[in-house]
C-alpha cells in the first residue's frame, strides 16, 4: 500500500485540477515546473506519478505524458 500524498504533491494536484477547469486542458510538465519554480521536468514527472500511485490521477497505459487523453484526474470520494 502506497503512503498518502504530501502536500507539495496535494499543490500539484490542485494545480492540474485549476488549470484543467480554466484551460479545459491539463498542464504540461513544462507549465508544472514553471509552476513551482522547478528546472527538471524530472520533478514534476515524479509528482505525477506519486499522485498515480495515492490513486489521484491516472496514467494511461503506463506511459508517462500529460495529455488531457493520458492523465486523468480522480474525484476525491
């Protein structure tokens, strides 16, 4: 069982859900980082793969890229 999410992954989440609402898209990685001041993609790659792992989003078919089609947020119950 995974642990819980933390709370910079809890911003990038509500980050993806913000922008998905005022965009109608999900953001890049690139706008991830610009987000939170981060130089590696790498950073916001792990960010979402955490929130995959907590059960947040989804990734489709495993392959890591932020689409509206590969990445789909969860409703929290």
């Amino acid at each position: 069982m995974s642990r819980p999410a933390g709370t910079k992954h809890l911003d990038v989440y509500a980050f993806m859900r913000s922008h998905l609402v005022q965009k109608q898209r999900l953001p890049t990685r690139r706008e991830i980082n610009a987000r939170f001041g981060w130089r590696s993609t790498n950073a916001s790659q792990r960010h979402v793969q955490r929130l995959a792992s907590c059960g947040l989003i989804r990734l489709d078919g495993g392959h890591y890229t932020l689409t509206g089609c590969a990445v789909q947020l969860v409703e929290a119950s």
